[in-house]
C-alpha cells in the first residue's frame, strides 16, 4: 500500500487536488516501470510557481489593462485551485471541477478560463507539458443572458437635457460624454484620446480592443472638439481635473443617469443604443460593425434582432394600410 499524505488541516496535510495528481503520477511510474529509461525530462514546476515564470515571460506582451485584470484573476482564482498541482499533472476533469466551482461566478469563469488556456499553452511550449494537451480545450463556457439596454428618444431627450444643465468643476466631463453618445466609440476609447490621434474628419487610433482603429466623426462630433482648446499633440483631449490622467466618465456618469432618471443604464449601454439607432435609420449592420469597430461580424450580428424588430413593425404598419384600404380594418 502506497500512502501519498496526510489528510485533515494539518501541516503536510495533501489537498484533494493534489492527492489526484500525485495518484495520477504513481500510476504511470508504475505503468512504465518495466519499460526503457526515457532521456531525464525537465522538471515541472508546481502551478503556483510557474504562474510565476508565465507572468515574466507572457504578461509585457498585453495592454496595461489587460495585465492588471489578468493578474487578478490568475492570483485569485488560478492559483487558489490549481497552486500545488504539477503543471504537466492538470488534467480536463480537473478544469471541470474548477467550473462546477464556479457556478455563482458565471462572468469570472468566462473571463478566466481564457488565461488558464493561454498558460496551459505556453506550458506545453516550454516543454512542461506535452503536444496538443491543453486540459482547457473544448470545456464550456457558461452561457449567460446579457443584458441589453436601448435609450428610447424620450430618455435621449431627458439625457439632452441633464447634459445641456449640469455643470461638474471639470470642463471636460459634457464634451467628453457628449463625444461617446455621439461616436459610439468604447469608454476607453475616448477617455484615453490623444490630441495627435485627431484628425477630422476621424480619429486615428492606434491601438484599441480591437487594434489600430479608425472613427468616423459626424458634425455633432466634430463640433465638440472644435469647441475645444487644441493641446499638445501628446496631451490628453478630455484630462481629468489638474492632472494629465485620463477622466474617470464612470464616476461622473453615475451623477448624470440618476439626475436624468435612467438609473439602469449603464455607460456602455449608449453604444448599444448608437447600434439601435443606426438600424433605426436603415444602415447595414456591416457599416455598423465598421462604425463601432468590431473585429467579427459575430459580434455586431447581436443587433440583428433590433432590425428584425423594425421590419416586423413597418409590415405591420404596412397591412394596417391595406387592410384600411379593402374595407376590413379593425
């Protein structure tokens, strides 16, 4: 009999998941005992330690905020479950307990099952673990019913009117909004805008979620920056107050919705409604993708049902008309 640890809380005492790894290991050692001596392999490191050797080599690779998210989630969700497994010794059974782990944390899931794939990846690249076995591949995000919030035009108006009235010490918060209900550009987008990204009639962004991207400005747009003190080329268009840091349009936003009685409606919500709005008019949902600079069609074909919405009403208006015309309307 083989014994792998102690049980219980006590100091030495073997985690669940390890145990299994550990078992795992056993069981191929003895599998494998008879057979030739294999070339001495690179020792693998626990996970916890080689989060550690990831995030040197891996993370000055990703945007800041995307460094910042991701180290979160790798230090509390990562290496809380799979610190002291073998990196070679995760296996798929042990992601789907991960997930089972998860099911009142849908989001984090889906947003951290990414990276663990990523690491397991990069695992297998630096001989930790061998060809084409990522334990993360083909498990199942959860599916999750986003919640979509469309500005009608009375709310539009009501907006209008807090904007056109409220004042902040900070002179960029109204242009700034303004620039987003206009654009519907990203947050980030317009917050982190540079004077030399402006180029009317568009802005020329470098980078974005989506890499180097392109917004098309209409006049109320331009308009806005014209109302504006041109900077230094490397100087922010919307800084926050005294400081030359991007403005926090969360912060002001939460003041402006209450004060126009749309305390639902969250900031990326007004670039849903700028989509809605556009099938409103009849664009393409391919122009709109360009608009808003979606890198998949998929993305943009979210909005599809809104123009489903539209032509199902104007056949309704148009049977009303007919019907009134034969003689047998209601």
């Amino acid at each position: 009999m083989v014994t792998l640890g102690r049980a219980g809380v006590a100091a030495g005492a073997l985690g669940a998941p390890a145990a299994r790894a550990a078992a795992r290991r056993l069981l191929i050692r003895a599998t494998l005992a008879d057979l030739p001596s294999a070339p001495e392999q690179k020792k693998v490191p626990l996970f916890v330690d080689f989060a550690e050797e990831f995030w040197t080599d891996y993370s000055p690779h990703w945007k800041p905020s995307t460094r910042t998210s991701s180290r979160s989630r790798i230090d509390q969700l990562l290496i809380p479950h799979f610190g002291e497994l073998p990196v070679d010794m995760i296996a798929r059974s042990d992601i789907n307990r991960w997930r089972d782990t998860m099911t009142k944390r849908e989001g984090s899931f889906n947003r951290t099952i990414p990276i663990m794939s990523v690491m397991m990846q990069y695992a297998e690249k630096l001989g930790y673990r061998a060809k084409s076995t990522n334990p993360c591949r083909g498990v199942s995000r959860f599916k999750r019913e986003l919640p979509e919030r469309y500005l009608s035009a009375d709310e539009y108006r009501r907006l209008g009117r807090v904007l056109a009235s409220h004042e902040f010490a900070n002179p960029f918060v109204i242009p700034a909004l303004l620039m987003f209900v206009y654009t519907g550009a990203r947050a980030s987008e317009i917050t982190t805008l540079r004077w030399r990204y402006v180029q009317i009639p568009r802005l020329a962004l470098p980078d974005s979620k989506t890499g180097p991207k392109t917004i098309y400005l209409n006049r109320q747009a331009i308009d806005v920056l014209n109302g504006l003190d041109r900077r230094a080329d490397d100087q922010l268009v919307f800084p926050a107050l005294h400081r030359e840091i991007p403005i926090d349009l969360g912060q002001h936003w939460i003041k402006i919705r209450r004060k126009a009685a749309l305390p639902d409606v969250r900031l990326h919500d007004l670039r849903h409604s700028f989509a809605s709005v556009a099938i409103a008019k009849g664009i393409p949902l391919a122009t709109i993708g360009k608009l808003l600079g979606h890198a998949l069609p998929e993305t943009t074909a979210r909005y599809a049902h809104l123009a489903d919405d539209i032509i199902l009403e104007s056949a309704e208006r148009i049977c009303s008309s007919l019907a009134g015309a034969l003689g047998i309307a209601a």
